[in-house]
C-alpha cells in the first residue's frame, strides 16, 4: 500500500534517495529496487517526492509501480494544480506525450492565464514534433505573444527573442 501525505519531510528522503542513486550509478539495479521498495513502505510521500520516485521506478522498468504511486498521488491531490503541473511535467520527461497534454489541457481549461503551464505546453508541442520548422516558428510566435503579455520592458523582451533561432532543436532562453 502506498502512503500518501500532503507533506514530507524531504531532508528524510535525502539520505535514502543518495543511495538508491549510488547504487543505480554503479548498475547495481536488483539492489537499488529492493531499497526503493524498502523507502516506499516506510515513508509517506507528497507528491514531489512521490512523482520522483515513479520517475525511478520507471526508469528500473517497473512501470506498474510507477503507475501505482501516479495513481495514489492523482487520488489525493484531485484538485491540487501545482501537483497537476507537476505530473505533466513528469509525464513529459519520461515521454507520455499524451498524457502530459491531457493534464496541461485540464489545468489550462481551469486556469488558461497560468503561464506555467502555457509554456509547459510549448514545451511539449516542441518534443512531440521536433523537427517541424513550421511549429517551431509557431512555437516562437506563441512564445513571443506570451512574454509581451507578461509585460517585460522592451531591452529585456528582445535579448529574449533574439536568443530563439528557428534553427535550434529546442527553445532556449539566457537568463
């Protein structure tokens, strides 16, 4: 059974979490999965932490596990948009395409000025077709409407803008 709360103590994970990540760096898998399975009955998790360990799961190739705790974690923060938006970018990092947008168009149906979000979004347009110059040059063009409506001074806007090239393989930003 998984256990789920809306608030663990991370500074606990940490140590348990180094080791797991030590063991899977050195190819010892069968150990870093009992240690896993060891730390998900122990600890009660929220949802960063939770989302991290499906992450290790799946990448161990449990992904009924991984299923499990997105599951539990989806029951208990139903209505919880900053654990929404968490999930969708964890289901973009491990490729669930669909199911990353399915989230993004449930959280921007809620709230469709979260910026996040929006750009989360981009983000997943731009790996489901990266190659397409067309959508990146759509992708620029929503990109460029987004940061005018957030209302940055024109100096800052364009150092912005000119570091997006249609060229590139992903959207960057200097900071």
């Amino acid at each position: 059974m998984i256990i789920i709360s809306s608030q663990t103590d991370s500074n606990s994970l940490q140590q348990p979490l180094e080791v797991i990540i030590d063991l899977l760096n050195q190819g010892n898998k069968q150990q870093a999965l009992a240690k896993l399975d060891h730390l998900l009955k122990e600890y009660s998790l929220d949802y960063p932490a939770g989302l991290y360990l499906a992450g290790l799961y799946k990448q161990l190739g449990k992904q009924q596990k991984a299923t499990e705790i997105i599951d539990a974690l989806n029951s208990a923060f139903t209505e919880d948009l900053t654990f929404k938006y968490a999930l969708a970018h964890y289901f973009l990092q491990v490729g669930q395409y669909t199911e990353a947008k399915a989230v993004l168009d449930y959280i921007l149906q809620i709230t469709p000025e979260n910026r996040d979000a929006q750009l989360l979004a981009l983000n997943l347009q731009e790996q489901v077709n990266p190659t397409d110059t067309s959508s990146r040059f759509s992708l620029g063009k929503a990109y460029l409407r987004l940061l005018t409506s957030l209302n940055l001074n024109i100096s800052s806007l364009n150092e912005k803008i000119s570091s997006f090239q249609p060229s590139n393989q992903s959207l960057q930003l200097r900071p």
